[in-house]
C-alpha cells in the first residue's frame, strides 16, 4: 500500500450515492426546460446564489424556494427551489461502500465532505435519517457538513476543516468528487484528487494510487 497517503476523502451526492442531476434532466425533460438548466441556475454566480447560501445555513428552505424561483426566472424559466430539493436523493452505490470499506481495513483515515443541506419535516433531501445513508456515515472518521460548520466546496476553509479533524495535511490525502469545481482547490492545496462519474474507473484509480485492489467481487 501506499504510505505517502494518510487519508480518503469522499464526496457523497455523486460519488458514494448517485448522482441527483438524471433527477434534474428528467425533471427538465417534464417541463419542456432547456437540458441542464437547473445546474445552469446552479453555477450562476456560484459563491452566492440561493443555492449556495442554502448550504451554508444562510437560507432556510421558504427562502431558498423563493430565491432560486427568482432567480431561475432572471434566467428565463422559473423554477421554485423545494422541486429542486425533492429530486436530491440518491440511490446508495454498493461497489463505491465496498471500497471504502476496503479503504479502511487497510488502515486509511476517511473522511465525508459533503455539500448539504438542513433537514426539514417536509422534505429530507440530504437523506440523513435513511437508514442505509446512516450505514455508510457511521463508517468514515469525519464527516463535515456544509450545512453544520458554514463553509462549503470549493471554499478552502472546507477543505482545511476536514485535514484538522483528521489530523492530517492536505499532501497527505486522496479526494474523490464528481465535480471538478470541487477538485481545483483540493489539487492545489497539494490533495491526489479523482473525478467520479461511473464507479468503476474512479475505484481503479483510487486503488493505482493506494496500491491496493478495491475491485474485488465488482
């Protein structure tokens, strides 16, 4: 195995579940809106758009319905934020649990960074209480939730936070995340990083780098 590497941190919408944006597209496809629209909505003005306010607890979710409506409308269809949110939750990836599981028999520090959002009674798009979402939280050492410590990816401060918590620096660590915006600043701080789309390739990358088989039985 590879003793250069102290830690793995893991995404979670995209990368151990999967990812919400089929939701999104078929949701578009309903309605007649242009293809990635929502995720267009989503990268405008990405530090402070309703969106990222409503990761960093700045919105509750009445406000981030009405934000993101106003401003998908500036962007030429309206949208109201609670459809968005109930078309968050994934489904858990099997293959992605098996190798962290492997990751940490191992000896690997884990770590989850995830971009969320509060739970309210109504709507539960950060699936917190499912059961098999519960499962896989309680395997890695850390979780930091944007939702909780008020910063998200691509912030720095997010990324630091995860490394104090760990115990580690950044030279030390492996970062998985399906969206390259998540990456950059993890690269430059001096992080090994993979971009996950389909399981597959991202575990065969991870475990070149670790040195170690995660395929097995996938």
């Amino acid at each position: 195995m590879n003793t250069d590497i102290k830690a793995v941190l893991w995404d979670f919408g995209g990368v151990i579940l999967s990812s919400p944006f089929e939701a999104f597209r078929e949701y578009e496809r309903e309605r007649g809106l242009p293809g990635d629209f929502i995720r267009t909505v989503n990268t405008n003005d990405p530090d402070a758009n309703a969106w990222a306010r409503l990761e960093r607890s700045e919105l509750n979710h009445d406000e981030f319905d009405a934000a993101f409506a106003e401003e998908s409308a500036r962007l030429g269809h309206e949208v109201r934020g609670a459809d968005v949110l109930a078309l968050l939750a994934g489904e858990v990836r099997p293959e992605m649990v098996a190798a962290l599981d492997r990751v940490i028999a191992a000896g690997y520090r884990t770590a989850c960074l995830t971009n969320n959002v509060t739970k309210t009674d109504e709507v539960d798009p950060t699936a917190n209480e499912r059961a098999d979402v519960a499962e896989v939280m309680s395997k890695f050492d850390v979780v930091v939730e944007s939702s909780k410590v008020g910063v998200r990816k691509p912030e720095p401060g997010f990324y630091e936070r995860a490394c104090e918590l760990l115990g580690v620096e950044p030279a030390d660590c492996v970062f998985l995340d399906d969206l390259g915006i998540n990456l950059k600043p993890a690269k430059a701080m001096g992080m090994r990083t993979i971009k996950v789309g389909e399981p597959g390739p991202a575990i065969a990358e991870l475990g070149e780098i670790l040195q170690i088989d995660l395929t097995g039985g996938y």
